[in-house]
C-alpha cells in the first residue's frame, strides 16, 4: 500500500500546506523549482548566498500570490549558519530540493586535474557534496518525527558519464551525490521518507547562454531531442518526485537530459 500521508495528498491541491526548502534557488534551476512549488501552493524557503538574488526570487512569489516565501540567505558549506537560518525560518521543512552548486571555470574553461588549486577541489567538494549533507542532517529530525518526507538531491549527467565541460571535482560530487541518495533512500524509507535524484543535461540558465554559442551548438547536437532543457523542465520532475504520484518512488536518479545519457 503506498504511504497513507501521500494517499491524502491526492484529495489536495499539489502540493498546498507544504513547506519546501530550496537551496541555490535564486536563480536558474532552484529559482524554477522555487516558483513551481509555490505556484502549487507551497510556502517556499528560498535558499542562496546572494542576498539581493534571494530577494528578488522571495519578491516574485510574494507578489504574484503564490503560496508564499521566506528568504534564506546563508552558505550550505556553513552548517552552524545554515542550521540557524532554518530554525529562523521556522525549520520544520517537511520537503527539501538540494540544488546548490557550483562548477568553477576560468576563462569559461574548466580546470584539468594537474592544474587545479587544492583549494578549489575542497570548495567544490563543501559545497555540492557537504552543502547537501548540511541540509539533509538539519532537516531530518523533524521529518523523522513527523514520519514523512520528501528529499531530491541534484546530481548531473557529468555525474554518470564524461563531460569536457566540467571539472573533475564537479563530476566526483556529483557521482557521490547518487550513492549519497540511494544509502539514505534506504535509511530513511523505514520513516516515510523517499529521497530521490535528479541529474539535468545541458539546461538553458542564464550562465549556459553565457557560453559560446559552439559550445551549446555541440550539446545539442549530441542530445536526441536536439535542444537545451529548460529549467522549468526540471523543476517539473521535482515537483513529480515529491507528489503522492510517485509515492513508491525511491532511491532513484532521474536524467532530465533529452536522451544526452540512456542507461
């Protein structure tokens, strides 16, 4: 029988009376998940570094009428500061969308590993991989008690095969991102907690339409459906990952690439 928690769900409004931590949500991906769930009627937390960013993205729910907003601003890597800007919100999150992220480049190229700086490997390192740690062990107390949950953690297609474009630190986290997420799929299921995985391809954000053109060019000519994602694209399988629609749905990656990787 699936979870009687998510069996109710399915008399309700998606995702209304939910609320939703996003991190790196100011811009690109997180911003669309962001919007997608208050626009199902979620109050959303909206998690980034950049204050201004935040701001505006909690502005934009707020004064469209959606579920409602509170603004995050704190590092991931920071888990004393994290923790803090949870329980200021209200902790309590009973649905958590681990997006925050960084892939370094320099002069729009990424470092190989003989070039690159110690410090940027650990960088990286704290905030894809120990930033979505961070979270999880916040959040986990409250989901634990209330005996249901629903955690996606955002891993990559360069976290499953090679991808140039990235560093090697950048695809070592997010490999460990799906390992990550299968090993607590099976600590937490036995909580009524489902964990799950998405891995984007090449999306259309704001940094990828910075790129060259050729560089874009060639992505879409190695993905079947022959164009870039759209970050509403993904956000749509978040939104899919945390419904009572995919109630026995856990410890999976989903690809949100257009066919870029088939396993």
């Amino acid at each position: 029988m699936p979870n009687m928690n998510e069996s109710d769900l399915r008399t309700r409004p998606s995702h209304a009376g939910r609320r939703v931590l996003v991190t790196g949500a100011a811009r690109g991906i997180g911003r669309a998940i962001a919007l997608g769930f208050a626009e199902r009627g979620a109050t959303v937390g909206v998690c980034d570094l950049a204050p201004e960013a935040v701001a505006e993205t909690v502005n934009e729910i707020n004064a469209r009428g959606l579920g409602g907003a509170i603004a995050l601003t704190c590092d991931v890597a920071d888990y004393d500061g994290l923790s803090a800007a949870i329980a200021a919100a209200g902790g309590a999150f009973d649905t958590v969308i681990n997006n925050a992220g960084i892939s370094p480049k320099h002069d729009g190229i990424a470092s190989k590993v003989w070039e690159m700086e110690p410090a940027e490997w650990r960088r990286v390192v704290d905030v894809n991989l120990t930033g979505t740690f961070n979270v999880i062990r916040a959040v986990t107390p409250s989901m634990i008690e209330a005996r249901r949950g629903w955690i996606v953690n955002t891993s990559s297609v360069a976290g499953q095969t090679y991808m140039a474009l990235v560093g090697c630190h950048y695809a070592a986290t997010k490999s460990s991102i799906i390992g990550f997420t299968m090993h607590l799929a099976g600590e937490l299921g036995p909580y009524g907690i489902r964990v799950n995985a998405l891995a984007p391809g090449r999306i259309e954000t704001p940094m990828v339409r910075g790129v060259a053109p050729e560089v874009n060019a060639e992505q879409v000519r190695q993905t079947p459906m022959a164009r870039l994602g759209q970050p509403e694209e993904v956000a749509d399988v978040a939104l899919w990952l945390t419904s009572a629609e995919s109630s026995f749905v856990t410890g999976q990656t989903v690809d949100v690439a257009g066919g870029l990787l088939m396993t």
